[in-house]
C-alpha cells in the first residue's frame, strides 16, 4: 500500500510515482523494492511522464539519460519515520 500522496502505477517496473514541484524531483518506487529512488525531473518532463503509455519504458528511455546528463546517480532513498512504508 502507497502512502496518501504518491500515486500508483499500472506497470510491471514501477509500483508507485511522487513528484516534489519545489525540487524537481520525481520519486519512483519499483515493484519489488521498498525504498524509493530520486530523479531529477522538471515539470515538462514529469507531465511527459504521466501521459507516458508506459513508465517503465519512459524511465529507460527519458529519465535514466537526463540523470545521467545531469551527473546524478540515483540511488534509494530513506523513507521519513512517519512514512507508513518506511522502517
């Protein structure tokens, strides 16, 4: 179960998807994971992301190179201790 403000995703990869407006950053977390990852994504690309007709296919494609280009390297991130998912 995702928490209240992340939204859940229709795809073999990707379980769930948050966007943080103020940092630019889409949050994915991966089927199969309970920890989730960091993009850097501006708001075009997240409006890109959410009409995508498959995110998993998106994030390879789009998302992956734009971090790369940005020099980021996502890695999973902890979850808030209030976080229903978190430890």
């Amino acid at each position: 179960m995702l928490p209240n403000d992340w939204q859940p995703c229709r795809s073999r990869a990707i379980e769930g998807f948050r966007y943080l407006e103020d940092r630019e950053i889409l949050q994915l977390l991966f089927v199969g994971r309970r920890r989730p990852y960091d993009y850097p994504c501006p708001l075009e690309m997240y409006e890109r992301f959410v009409a995508a007709p498959s995110k998993g296919q998106f994030h390879n494609d789009v998302l992956q190179p734009h971090a790369k280009a940005q020099g980021w390297s996502p890695r999973p991130q902890d979850w808030p201790r209030n976080d229903p998912l978190g430890p």
